[in-house]
C-alpha cells in the first residue's frame, strides 16, 4: 500500500481537526508557495499566522474575514521611477493573494508587522451555549 502525503490538502486551514479537513478543503492556491508563511498554535486556543510580506508597506497589504474565508492580499503601488536595471533580481515583487480556511468560532484577533513579517492573530471562541455542560442528577 502507498503512503500519500496530505499535508499540502491542509496546511491552509485553521482550527480543524486534520482528518476531517482533509476531506473538507483541499484547496489549490496557484501561487507557488508565494509568499511563504507559518500557522503556529499558540496556546490551545490561540492560533498565530506569520506571513513573509518583505517589500510591502503597510498599507499594501489588505486582510479580510468573510464567512470564515480569511483573505490576505499584497499589491504594490505603482511606482512611476521608470523601469529597474537588475544585474540579478533575487527578491520578488509580485503581488499576492493568499486564502486560509477557517473553522467555525475562530476569530480574527489582531495583526501586525513586525521585521517582514505579517502576524495575524487567531482565537477559538466557543459560544457557552455549545460548551459542554454537566447536568445534575436530582
């Protein structure tokens, strides 16, 4: 029997348990990788996502939450300076878009750049009506 690698079919999604996203969302992000980012879970609720974003400004970079769909967007301004004369252009300057699926009760924090690096900030937050309780017996 042969051994598969998912790990790409999941590595977009936050807050789901793996098995079950693998079925779930294996969404292909055409981009090639770019621009590489890391999910860290923080604490047993708190979720971290970095994203490499060297070379935009603040205000290049959009995010939006809709419908547990967290869209990360970079564009460049266009600059009017004329065209570059590279001996060697290591460092890309495309622009990007970047989804991450989110699983139900997870909310957006916070973000901030710090270095080149796009930290957003994720928490789960379950409703008290969904938590398990305990029932007395009488």
């Amino acid at each position: 029997m042969r051994n598969f690698d998912f790990s790409p079919l999941y590595r977009s999604a936050i807050g789901f348990d793996r098995l079950v996203n693998l079925l779930e969302t294996g969404q292909g992000q055409g981009n090639g990788g770019y621009p590489p980012y890391n999910v860290e879970l923080v604490s047993e609720d708190q979720y971290r996502i970095a994203v490499a974003v060297a070379g935009f400004a603040d205000g290049e970079l959009e995010i939006t939450a809709n419908d547990n769909l967290l869209t990360i967007k970079g564009a460049h301004a266009n600059n009017e300076q004329g065209a570059r004369n590279y001996l060697y252009q290591g460092i890309t300057e495309r622009n990007f878009e970047r989804k991450f699926q989110l699983a139900e009760h997870i909310q957006i924090k916070g973000a901030h750049v710090v270095n080149g690096l796009l930290f957003i900030d994720l928490e789960r937050v379950v409703p008290e009506t969904l938590k398990p309780r305990r029932i007395e017996i009488k």
